[in-house]
C-alpha cells in the first residue's frame, strides 16, 4: 500500500511546480465529485481507489497553496463540499494526515446511502414491473380468442324485477358469484366477503365494480327471496334469478357445475352444489380471473384494485341506471 | 315473511315449509340453526361420538346421548342443512386427520386452484 502511495505522492510532487495556479479548481472539482463516481462504478473500485488517493493528494497540495496565497480558488472549494461530512481537509496538514483520511478508501456513507437506494428503487421497480407483467399476462390468457372461454351472453332478472343482461355489465369490471339463498354456510361467508371486496375496492379504485351473484336455484330464489337475502350482506349486490333453462345455459357459460333438479315441488328442501369461485369479468365482459376461497377479502381486494387500475379503456363510474 | 303459501305450524323454532326448508334463510335464522349446530355437536364431542348419520350404529349412540339437542337442532335448521352439517362434521374430521398423517410424514399440503399470479 504504501509503495505505490509513496510513488503517485511523489509524481505528484514533482509535477506540482508545473501545475500553474489556473488548472487547481479542475483538480478540487474532481476531488470532490469522486464519491459519486465511485457510488454508480463499484466494479472498477480498484482503479477508482487508487485514482482517490492520487486525486486527494494533489488536493492537499492546492488547499494549501490556495490557502497561502488565498486566492479565488478558495470559493470554488467551498461551493462544491456539499457532499462531504467528514472533516474538512483544510485541517490536514501533512502527507500522513491525508493517508489516514483515505484509509477507509472511497467507501463513505454517502456513497453507501447512495448505492443502498439506488438499488432499492431498480429493485421496487422491477418487482412491479413484473408483477404488472405478470397480470396482463392472465388477463390476456383467459380473454379467449373470438369466443370468451368464461362467461358470455346471458338474459337474467334483478331483484327488483327488471331484466339484466350480460350487457348491462359492460363498462365496469365485475365480480361474479354463483350461490342460492339457501345454503347452509358456505355462501354465507363467501357473500360477507364480497361486500368486504367490493367496499375495500370502491374505496380505493371508485365506483367501477359491479357485485353481481347470480342463484343457482331458480325455483326457490324469487327476485323478492334475492332482494331480502342479499340486502343483508350489502345493498349494492345485484342478485340474478330467471327460469331454470336461462340459469342452467349462464352457468354452463360461467363453466360452473349446476345440479339443480329440475322439477321441485313448493316447499320442498334441498340443497344445491355449485363452484364456489368469484369471476372477475373486465368491462368488455372477458374473464380476468377467478378469486378463490383460499383468498381474504383483503388480498381478493388487491388482485381486484390491481387489475382495475391496469385498465387501459374507458371506465363507467356513474350508475348503470343513471 | 311468508313467500311460500303454507308453512308449518311449530311455534318453536324457525319457520319451515312443509317440505323442511327454511322459510327464510335470514341471518339471524342462520345464527339460531349455527347455534344449535355447535350445541349438538359439543355434545356429540362429549360423548366421543364422531358420526351421527352415516351408520345405523352411529345414529342410535347419537339419539341415545344427545336426543334432546338433535330435536332442538332440527327444529332450528331446514332438515337438508342438518344432514349436511352432521356429515361435514365426519368429512372434516378426516380431512383434519389426512393433513396430520401426511404432515406427520414431512409432506407439503398444496390446495389445488386455478392458476393465480406467480404460480402460473
């Protein structure tokens, strides 16, 4: 270490008569940006290193002619010690104080603070970049070509008697739910959990999602039964009935399994099996994704919010009806 | 209340159609019928009894030891729900021992599900 010190110090030396007063501010100026140079080159920290050291001494030197003779090279030091914490290098006096003060070499807390956070930005931008990429490409795997793989056409009721159609779900994203009012528990929980959804959605993207359940049981789920039933789980949850065949054709297009019999009596009490998946429809009515039950509602929350804010088309924010 | 022309008559309980359905499925006719569901079963618990529907065997021990809480069971819950939660109640309990057995045995339980962001 101390050899080759010892042989740059002394070039330098013997090269500093040469150096006319004029040429000094280059060298201060150098001096003083090598820390980020040094930030953004740690592959070439070798060669930066022992450029720092040679770059130092010969700063030590100008500082002291400058100090001698005071001249305006004086201002330019100051002005450009904005990055340095460390003492300031009027105080070294000799030789042995300014190798003592580049022992830790070009590594300083600045340049730490600098290369810490630069790589913490390209690595937070690469995650989202990937995840984003990673999204578009499950929204465009399950948009089917020419047909839709999930979901298509369909002519249905609300609960308040009037006709929805598959239509009327264009121009915001949705969340399908397919269940019937008289399931024992697992719809219950699942229809809690969409209004947690849509409300945690709502707050973050706007009004651009529609909670729709459509009944697998048509014969018992009466637009009357529906309103009832799903206005305790949240006003804004628009329930689908209609005739056994329109149900049976909306649930082969949803791909959900459907084992309703078909001729029940008044009264008579069964229960339905039926997938138990959310359907994240896009506002051109093509499948996004399907939100399972292994899902809370806060992370079903952010695959919703996430491929909603992803939407490069226009967005209804008004009411369907308005 | 009342969609259905006729229901039955129990004064206790929820309202019921003739056919055992309920005639509403509130959630409050859903808290009753989960209420006397967890009563049964913390019977049943007591009693070490884990099936009360498949066999017939299990049916008598059942009746024989918690009787009471069964007709309070199904006087809360549609008679398709009560069947459906004593035989979860046996599903489950296999589904708890098939994890154990395979935990036990260092294996992994990986619930199968469509494809989802970073395991496609």
């Amino acid at each position: 270490m101390a050899s080759p010190c010892n042989c740059i110090a002394g070039t330098v030396r013997s090269l500093r008569p040469m150096i006319a007063p004029r040429t000094e501010p280059i060298f201060l100026r150098f001096a003083a940006r090598r820390t980020l140079v040094h930030s953004r080159a740690s592959g070439t920290a070798m060669v930066a290193r022992k450029l720092g050291s040679k770059a130092a001494v010969s700063v030590s030197r100008a500082k002291i002619q400058c100090l001698d003779s005071g001249s305006t090279a004086g201002g330019v030091w100051r002005g450009s010690r904005a990055f340095s914490f460390s003492a300031p290098r009027s105080k070294l006096k000799t030789i042995q104080q300014v190798w003592a003060r580049n022992k830790g070499g070009p590594f300083n807390i600045t340049a730490a603070v600098i290369f810490v956070g630069t790589a913490g930005a390209l690595w937070a931008y690469f995650t989202y970049e990937k995840e984003r990429m990673a999204r578009k490409r499950i929204a465009e795997q399950t948009k089917g070509i020419g047909k839709p793989k999930v979901g298509g056409p369909f002519q249905l009721v609300d609960q308040d008697g009037l006709s929805f159609t598959s239509e009327d779900m264009k121009g915001k994203y949705s969340l399908v739910y397919f269940g019937f009012s008289h399931c024992p528990d697992i719809c219950p929980d699942e229809l809690d959990k969409m209004a947690l959804m849509y409300e945690k959605v709502k707050e973050k993207c706007g009004d651009v999602l529609l909670p729709i359940m459509i009944s697998c049981d048509p014969a018992r789920d009466s637009p009357a039964v529906l309103k009832e039933y799903l206005q305790e789980f949240h006003p804004d949850i628009i329930g689908l009935t209609g005739d056994y065949e329109q149900i049976k054709e909306t649930c082969k297009a949803y791909r959900v399994y459907f084992s309703t019999p078909p001729n029940v009596k008044l009264g008579q009490d069964y229960l339905v099996d039926h997938s138990i998946y959310f359907y994240l429809m896009d506002p051109e009515g093509d499948f996004v994704e399907a939100i399972g039950r292994n899902f809370t509602a806060e992370q079903a929350a952010k695959v919703i919010s996430d491929h909603i804010k992803d939407w490069q088309g226009p967005l209804k924010k008004k009411d369907r009806w308005a | 209340m009342g969609w259905w022309p006729f229901g039955s008559s129990e004064q206790d309980g929820v309202k019921k159609t003739s056919g055992g359905a309920f005639e509403s499925p509130s959630r409050t006719n859903r808290a009753k019928c989960y209420e006397a569901r967890d009563a049964f079963f913390e019977c049943l618990d007591r009693n070490d009894i884990l099936d009360s529907i498949n066999t017939k065997d299990g049916r008598a021990t059942a009746r024989n030891a918690c009787g009471q809480e069964d007709v309070i069971f199904e006087k809360n819950c549609a008679h398709s729900w009560v069947e459906y939660f004593k035989k979860q109640r046996v599903v489950n309990y296999q589904k708890e021992q098939t994890i154990k057995r395979i935990e036990a045995e260092g294996g992994e339980i990986v619930a199968p599900q469509l494809p989802t962001r970073g395991s496609s």
